[in-house]
C-alpha cells in the first residue's frame, strides 16, 4: 500500500514538473515574436548608408507646405502688403470681433500695456520697463498692421506672441488697440444714432450712479464702433 502511495506522488510530481517545463517553453515562444518589434526601418537622425548623403531623414520635396500651413495671403499673415505695413483688415471686424479682441487684449496685453493701453500695466508698476503708451504720436499715427506685425514677430523687450495667439485673434487685437486709440479723442457726435438712442432709452431718472453707468456705456459704444 505504502509502495503505491510513493509512486503516485512520483507521477504527480513529475506532472508538476512537466507542466512547468511546456509552460516556460511557451513564454519563451511568445517572446520570440517578432512583429514589429524588429522591422526595417530608419531611425530619425541615425547615420544610413543607404543614401549617398548619409543622412535617414530625406529632406521634403520642393515646394512642399506642411498641412495648415499655407499662408497665402499676405494681408492676413503678415499685416503688410507689398511688403509695407497696411492700415486695413483682412477681414470685416464686427462688435463680436471686438469683444474677442478686448478680451484677449486682456489677458495677454493688459500686464505691460494696462486696460487703458497707456503702458502702466501691473509688470511696469513693478518695475519692468514701461512699454511705450498707444496715446503716443507715433503710435496714434501707426497703422493696423504695425500691432499685427509686433504681436507676430515681437519689438524691442516684448517678444512675439504667434505661439500664444492665433492669427484672426491677432487682428482682432489690433483692432480693440485702435477702438482704444479712438475713444480718446472720439465726440459725441461719432457715436452712432442707433447707440445714442438705446442710451437715452436706458438712461435713469438722475444720481450720480446714473450718470456713470451712462459714460461707462458710451465709452463701450465707441469701442464698438
């Protein structure tokens, strides 16, 4: 009895052992695969002696444009045209133009230039150098195409920005600069009649309050304009 106990756990074990054995032997197959793993390929910037240059990467093909990147208007990409900086928009600019543009002014702008745009922004404030003020003379007489032109390419200690902001956002930027610029030397009379009436329509009875809210919105007014 004894004898047959003995040799039934010989044959179990060496069952044990067995499958262990075909189990190894399987990983091992599994990892044998090759696939993808070990393909003919060129690796980016690897000496190749396939090509009589040595170089794997192959150079593109002349006059190739990489998707999204046909920039084939001047106006738009560039702010200039014919190589000088133009005073028009490549596009209409509406009031909803406007509100982007004074919104992304904001956010990008305001720090050095400040809200007004007079170039005491809180970084100037805190010592960095004070950009230069929209008001300026010089400024005043730049066209729209200048502040496109220095949002893409930078000026002086301000870096560019066409990274951070996308071209039409650009334009519409400018375009707020120059609502600003307006609304300083702007009349009463530029506002538009259908604003000057919705004022008067909204205007209230009397108070101070009253008579702050009514230029906050006229200001609002000439921006759109």
């Amino acid at each position: 009895m004894a004898y047959k106990l003995m040799e039934r756990k010989t044959v179990s074990a060496g069952r044990v052992v067995t499958t262990v054995i075909v189990a190894a032997a399987l990983l091992l197959l599994v990892s044998c695969r090759e696939d993808m793993h070990n393909q003919p390929k060129f690796i980016p910037l690897r000496e190749n002696t396939f090509y009589a240059d040595g170089r794997s990467a192959r150079a593109p093909v002349e006059g190739t444009i990489a998707r999204g990147q046909l920039e084939d208007d001047p106006l738009l990409y560039t702010g200039k045209v014919n190589g000088q900086e133009a005073d028009q928009f490549p596009f209409a600019i509406t009031e909803k133009d406007l509100a982007r543009g004074r919104e992304r002014f904001n956010i990008y702008c305001a720090p050095c230039h400040s809200q007004l745009g007079d170039g005491n922004g809180m970084i100037a404030q805190r010592g960095f150098k004070n950009p230069p003020s929209y008001y300026e003379p010089r400024l005043m007489k730049s066209p729209v195409g200048h502040f496109f032109n220095v949002m893409t390419n930078g000026w002086g200690a301000m870096g560019d920005y066409s990274a951070q902001v996308p071209v039409a956002d650009r334009w519409r930027i400018a375009a707020y600069i120059r609502a600003l610029q307006l609304s300083r030397s702007a009349k009463s009379g530029d506002v538009p009649g259908r604003q000057v009436a919705r004022l008067a329509s909204e205007q209230p009875a009397s108070g101070n309050n009253a008579n702050e809210g009514t230029s906050e919105r006229k200001t609002e007014s000439m921006e759109a304009k």
